[in-house]
C-alpha cells in the first residue's frame, strides 16, 4: 500500500472507491462454469456482495487501506468508500443509504434522536486516535507555537486578530490567510467545540471537506494557516510546517504518536469512529466481514497513515461486540 492514497481524494465531495475484482471461473462436478458461485453467497475466492461506507476524510485513509485488503481476500466483493464529511456520512446513515458510516467525532445528540426515529440500531466503534494539527507554510520563519487563546484570537467571530502582528508582538504585519474544514466536517465540529467554545467561524476562511484543499491553500499562501488531521501533515510534511501548541498544562506540545497517545496534546487529540448498522451486520454477509476487517486491521492501517492506534485490548473487545449483535 502506498502512502500517496490521501491525493487520491482529489477534490471531489463524492469520491467512492469502487474495490472489486471479477474471480477466476471454475467448473462445477459436471464441468460447467461457475465464476466461483457457491450456493450461499459466498464464492471459492471469498464473500460475494457489496457494502456501503460513507463519512469522514480525516478516517478515509484507513478505511481506504482496508477496502484494498479487503478486495484482495474477496474479489468478487465490492466496497464502496465515499466521503462526504463526517456530517454528510451521517445524513446517509440516518436516510438508511450506508451500512457504515465513519467519523471523527463522536455521534451529536440530535443525530441519535433521528436515528432512533428511522428505527435504525447501530453500534459505535472506537478505531485510532488523531491529533489535529495546526501547520502554516514552510517560508514562516516566526510562528513558534500558538497558544489557545491566540487560536481563539485567529478563528472566533469576536476575535481580534486579523494579521500576524495581532497575534503577538513583533510578528509581520501581514494578513492571515485561513484554511478550515468545511461544516459538514468532524474534524470542523471538534475544533469549533475545544477551540472557539461552540462559536461558528465567521471569520474570512476558505472552507472545504477536502483535506487535500486545505494542505494546497497553504503550501501556496506565505502568510496561510489551516488545521486537519495529522495523517494529512505526515503525508505533506515536506511541503508544510507543523506548529506546536500550548496545552491547558502550558506545556508547548507537538503532535506526534507518544503526545496524542499519552494526553498531553491536547485539546487536540481525539477519537476517530465508525459506527456499524445492526441491520447490515445480521442480513449483509458483506458488510459483516468488511467491519470485521476495518477492527482486525485498523491499528495497522492508522500506524501505516500516521495516526496512533488505541489498546489492543479495545480492538479485542470491539470484535466480540460485533460477533455479539450476529
């Protein structure tokens, strides 16, 4: 698997990855062609069906590594992955349209609400932990570290800092060129909730569901500054800088597998989730075996793209909830 797979997002909204293979034929006891058939579903090359996942770009990476894992053990299988932003992948599984939705923060109250309402049981999967990082472009010689109260300064609606030199003293008197996830984005919602309070971003910020957007805006603004999620900085290291931020301790902390593991980078280290529909997992040999395979491979899968697994012990029991609701 190659580390490049987070360009191909591209700019598209509706990316789905379309993983499948036709199987070799084989002939039955009289000789007659099969293409693999068996009588139950499933083929001699492994599950035959299609499972639908949709949501997050900052967990795509990872259900991308195991959709490619998933379709060389089963051929005839089909995964479709799209991303449509953590809000958007759960309007789709609300409206009963995915078998798995992703996110990268926990479910809202009101989606549970309407869930319930569309009589839709499901059951929330914890697979990797992320720590959001903040980066600016490799020319800026003077950003540091950034406090959170300066963050505040730089994004909320009633802050004040509209250049470089609002920030802190000696700073260019340049104006800040922001780059932010767009609303339908979980990655937008938690930041919105440890940084600005529940405030909405209102101040000048080109907004987009595309990690990809936001790593372009910067590497071609001097005076830009976005945040997304820390695979996204391994993947563009080279052409973006990292920027350290001051926890709520006044340690100066930056983003790596030890400080989003241990805690101390925060607030900006979170969970990442996908949640499963009981339905699907039941009725669906498919999309049963393709979660099976997101929990079995998910700790690989977010080392191999730069975001940290958590305990063994939480995959393990992960995979005796889902053999459970069979």
């Amino acid at each position: 698997m190659k580390m490049n797979r987070l360009a191909k997002i591209g700019t598209s909204l509706s990316v789905a990855l379309l993983l499948a293979a036709c199987g070799n034929e084989s002939t039955d006891d009289n000789g007659a062609e099969t293409n693999g058939d068996t009588s139950d579903g499933e083929t001699s090359e492994g599950i035959a069906g299609s499972v639908q996942v949709d949501g997050s770009s900052t967990v795509f990476p990872i259900m991308e590594g195991v959709a490619e894992e998933f379709s060389i053990a089963n051929p005839e299988a089909r995964a479709t992955i799209g991303v449509s932003g953590t809000g958007g992948g759960m309007e789709k599984f609300i409206a009963g349209e995915t078998d798995l939705t992703n996110a990268s923060r926990p479910m809202k109250e009101e989606e549970a609400e309407m869930l319930e309402e569309a009589g839709i049981e499901y059951t929330e999967f914890k697979i990797a932990l992320d720590g959001l990082s903040v980066v600016v472009h490799p020319d800026n010689d003077w950003v540091d570290y950034l406090t959170l109260d300066e963050l505040y300064s730089i994004w909320a609606e009633e802050g004040d800092a509209d250049t470089w030199a609002d920030v802190r003293d000696g700073w260019p008197d340049e104006e800040i060129r922001l780059f932010s996830p767009g609303t339908d984005s979980g990655t937008y919602d938690y930041f919105d909730e440890v940084i600005l309070d529940g405030d909405q971003i209102e101040r000048d910020a080109s907004l987009s569901e595309d990690d990809n957007v936001l790593v372009q805006g910067v590497q071609g603004s001097p005076n830009g500054l976005a945040y997304f999620g820390y695979a996204y900085y391994i993947e563009n290291q080279d052409t973006v800088k990292i920027v350290p931020i001051e926890n709520s301790e006044g340690e100066v902390v930056t983003p790596s597998s030890e400080t989003v593991q241990d805690g101390t980078y925060e607030p900006l280290s979170r969970p990442l989730f996908v949640y499963v529909k009981h339905e699907s997992i039941k009725e669906n040999e498919t999309a049963y075996e393709f979660a099976k395979y997101t929990l079995e491979m998910a700790a690989d899968m977010a080392t191999e793209v730069g975001y940290v697994p958590v305990e063994d012990a939480v995959y393990e029991e992960s995979l005796e909830t889902l053999e459970g609701l069979r």
